[in-house]
C-alpha cells in the first residue's frame, strides 16, 4: 500500500520537475528575445542619436561658416569705408596744399610788389630832393635870397601843400576805415539791439499799502505806538503813517527791507491780528518767503540765458537784484539784456558765447550787496565772483565793466560795450530836465570853441551835434579834420553812454533879389 503511495509521490515530483525544467526553459527562450529586441532598439537608437548628432553638428559648421563669411563681409566693408575716408582726406589735404601754395605764391608776389614800390618811393625821394635843390638855386638866382629865407619860403610853401595833402588822405583813408568799419560795427549793433528789448520799471525809495478803512491806522499804530514800533523794529524801516486818506507809506533805502515790510503789512492789514508777537511772527515768515522767491528768481534768471554751475549765493545775489533799480532801471533786467546783448555780440566776433552771457549776468553782481559792504560795485562784484570760484575771465570782466581797472580779455571789452548798450537805450533810464539841458549845452559849448564855427546845436537827444561852418574859413578838407577834432575834444571832457554823432555841415549860399 505504501509502495503505491511512494511511486505517486515521486511521480509527482518527477512531473513537478519537469514542468518547473519546461517552464524555466520558457522563461529564458522569452528573455533571450526580450534581450535581443532591446538590443536591437538600442542600435536603432544610437544610430539615429548618431545621424542626429552629425546633421546638428553640419548645421552649426554651416551657421559658423556663414556668421565667419557676414563678419568677413563686414570687416571688408569697413576696410573699404576707411579707404575711401583716407582717400578723401588725402584729396582734402591735396587741395588744402594748392591753396597753401598759392598763397605763398601770392605772398611772395606781394612782397616782390612792396619791394618794388619801396624802390620807387626811393627813386621818387632823390627825385624829390634833387627837384627841391634845384628849387633853392633858382629861388636864390632869381630872387637874390640867402639860402635861409629861401628856405624858409619854401618850407612854408611845402607845408601848406602837406597840410592839403595830408587832409586828402586823411580824408580818403578816414572814409575808407568808416566805411568799413560803421558798416560791421553797424551791422553787429544794430543785430543785437533789435533782438533785445526788455520793459525796465522805475521804483523809489518808497512803497504804499492800501488800508481798507481809516480805523486799521489806529491798529497798525497801537496802543501808545507799540504796534508801530514793533513793526519798524522787526523790519528796518521807516513807517509813514499820514494824513493821506486809505494810504501807508514804507519807506527804506533798502529794497529788500523795504519789499519785507510791504509783504509783510499787507498780510497783517488782511489778517487784521496786529500785536507785536504776530508783527515779528508774520516778519520773519514774510523774509522767508522773499528769500525762497529771490532764490526762484535767480535760478529762473540763469535758466533763461542757459548758464549753469553758478554757486547758491550768487544765485540768491541775482534774486536781490530783482528789486534793486539803477537811475530807474531795473538791475536785474538790466543785467540779463547785459548777457543776451554780450551773447550775440561775442557770436558775431567768434568768440564764446556762453562765457560771454555769464560775464554779462554777473557784471553788476556787487550792487545786490553794495549797501553793505564798502567800495565800488565792480570791485565788490569781482572779489564775490573770486570768493564762488567763478573764473578769472568773469571776475576781470565784472571789475573791468566801468574802467575802474584795464580789460584782459575781449570778453571784459564786450561786457563795457554791452553795458553801454543796455545802459544808453532810449528809456532805459531817467535824466532830470535840469542834467539834460546842462549835458546838451555843454555838447554845444565845446563844438563853438573851435575857430570857424558857426554854430552848434545838439540834437536827438543830445546823441548827435550838428555844427555849421564858415565856408570861407574852413575847406572841405578842413572840415573833416574838425569833425574829427570835435569828436575827440568830446570824448575828452564829456561823460555820456553809447556814442555822440559829430555832423559838420559846409556850404555857400548866393542870395539875390529880383526887383
């Protein structure tokens, strides 16, 4: 019984291991071919990476190549700019040495016809002298004079004939300087004063302020004048208060007190709380408030002519200058028409124009603190401008600008023109009657005392002088030496701005009656 148990037991081991042996079998058939497909796609694989790989490899030497090709392009466009640059400048300088020696050329025939003309004038000299020689002898032959009073006869021939000669060419190169130079300093002149043309105002040394009833006097004055006191204290100035109806005057040398002051009351009048704290309070805001408003308009001002750098306290001085008047014009205005008028004129002597402006602006610099500080505004203005490290050309224009020192450069030269220009303007400034009759009868006085004269009469304002002659006196000749006479004499003796024109008239007249 057990024998039968035993066999099918190891039957069914045997069976078991030959299943287990057939499935192992099956197993490693199926992952040989797994192994074998996977190998297969990892060829394909690396294949494809491969070709991939060789085509990316051809794009980026083709891009390199045709990048290598445009830089190679470009660099051969570059050389052939270059070229034809150099080609140029070559032809450039290639004419530029034909005019050179064409100059030379026309030098070297000037000076050959100098040479030439100094030969004549040498030939013309002995020829002169031997005729002069030959003269004497024959002034001695035939008027049996001593060779000193022929001498003497001749010397005074020969002079009057020089005086007339030399009245022809002054004459004629007087006419010729003239014309060329009136025309340019014409032209220049009048460019620049047509294009400048600033209002000026004319301001006292007094302001007013509106009252809005006569009961705000009493307030403004106080109690026992404490009001009034306070205020004068704080501000500086003198307060006026009058019987003049709805008015209070400030008054002040000082225009920047002066201008404090008016602000200042004005705004107590509005506020209508007048005591001495709020009198010193409103003060102070008041001097604040101007400060900041002086600041803004210096900045403005400089900003207006294109000048930069300028240091904060020259900027501030400029502001001052805004209520700051000269014989009734406005310092400030003045002062810019100054730096436009410098401007131009140094763009049409060809110089530089900015530089030109900022010795302009500057130039009366000194009066914005010339009630503080002793000495002559120039001199002031010139040490402020060296104080904010302007430049020695500003700082000589500024104390050059009225003569007080000589001029080093051309811009102190435009900066006296231009000055002279703002300051001799029609209206630019006041002249009581009493001065202006004084100026233009001395102009005529000084024109009478020369022999020959007529009369004189000072006319335009006193910028031009007509003077009439004696025609049986003074030639033509003559009467362009007494211009230029005249001229001179009143440039001598007389002070004025801008220029006087000399107008000597000559002529003959025949007057007959029919009966």
């Amino acid at each position: 019984m057990w024998w039968s148990t035993l066999v099918s037991a190891v039957g069914g081991l045997v069976v078991g291991v030959v299943v287990a042996v057939a499935v192992l079998m099956l197993r490693q058939k199926r992952a040989a071919r797994l192994a074998s497909q996977i190998k297969k796609a990892a060829q394909e694989e690396a294949e494809r990476l491969k070709q991939a790989a060789e085509i990316a490899a051809k794009e980026e030497a083709m891009r390199i190549r045709q990048t290598a090709q445009e830089e190679a392009e470009k660099i051969r466009a570059e050389l052939r700019n270059e070229r034809r640059r150099l080609e140029r400048k070559e032809d450039t300088l290639d004419q530029k040495a034909d005019f050179l020696s064409r100059k030379e050329r026309q030098i070297e025939q000037r000076m050959q016809e100098v040479k030439r003309k100094e030969e004549e004038l040498k030939k013309r000299y002995q020829e002169v002298e031997e005729l002069r020689a030959k003269q004497v002898e024959e002034l001695q032959r035939v008027a049996k004079m001593s060779r000193e009073e022929a001498r003497e006869v001749l010397l005074s021939k020969l002079e009057k004939e020089l005086e007339r000669e030399a009245s022809l060419l002054v004459a004629r190169y007087t006419e010729r300087a003239r014309e060329r130079a009136e025309d340019e300093a014409r032209r220049i002149l009048a460019t620049t004063i047509q294009r400048v043309s600033v209002e000026h105002t004319q301001e006292g040394v007094v302001s007013t302020v509106d009252l809005p009833n006569e009961e705000m006097k009493g307030r403004i004055i106080g109690r026992e004048g404490r009001n009034i006191r306070a205020f004068e204290k704080a501000t500086g100035v003198d307060l006026i208060v009058d019987d003049t109806p709805g008015v209070v005057v400030v008054s002040c040398f000082d225009s920047i007190r002066r201008e404090v002051a008016r602000r200042a009351l004005e705004r107590l009048v509005a506020d209508g709380r007048i005591h001495p704290a709020r009198i010193e309070e409103v003060v102070e805001q008041t001097r604040k408030q101007l400060n900041e408003q002086m600041q803004k308009i210096g900045r403005e001002a400089s900003m207006e002519l294109d000048i930069h750098g300028l240091h904060p306290r020259l900027v501030m001085l400029l502001g001052r200058l805004k209520f700051r008047t000269s014989y009734g014009q406005n310092v400030l205005q003045h002062s810019i028409e100054v730096a436009h008028l410098c401007g131009m004129l140094a763009a049409e002597l060809g110089f530089e124009v900015k530089l030109a402006k900022r010795c302009g602006l500057l130039h009366d610099i000194g009066k914005a603190v010339d009630h503080e500080i002793e000495g002559a505004h120039p001199q002031i203005g010139a040490d402020l401008a060296k104080r904010y490290q302007e430049k020695s050309v500003v700082c000589n224009a500024i104390a050059a600008h009225h003569g007080d020192v000589p001029p080093e450069t051309p811009y102190a030269v435009i900066v006296q023109a231009a000055d002279a220009i703002s300051a001799s303007r029609p209206g630019a400034r006041r002249e009581t009657l009493e001065k202006y009759i004084q100026r233009l009868e001395r102009l005529e006085s000084v024109a009478s005392e020369f022999e020959g004269v007529r009369s004189a009469y000072a006319i335009q304002a006193g910028r031009e002088v007509r003077v009439i002659i004696d025609p049986e006196k003074v030639s033509d000749e003559e009467a362009l030496v007494l211009a230029r006479n005249i001229a001179n004499r009143i440039a001598d003796e007389l002070t004025f701005a801008g220029e006087i024109k000399v107008t000597v008239i000559r002529e003959t007249r025949a007057v007959e009656y029919a009966r």
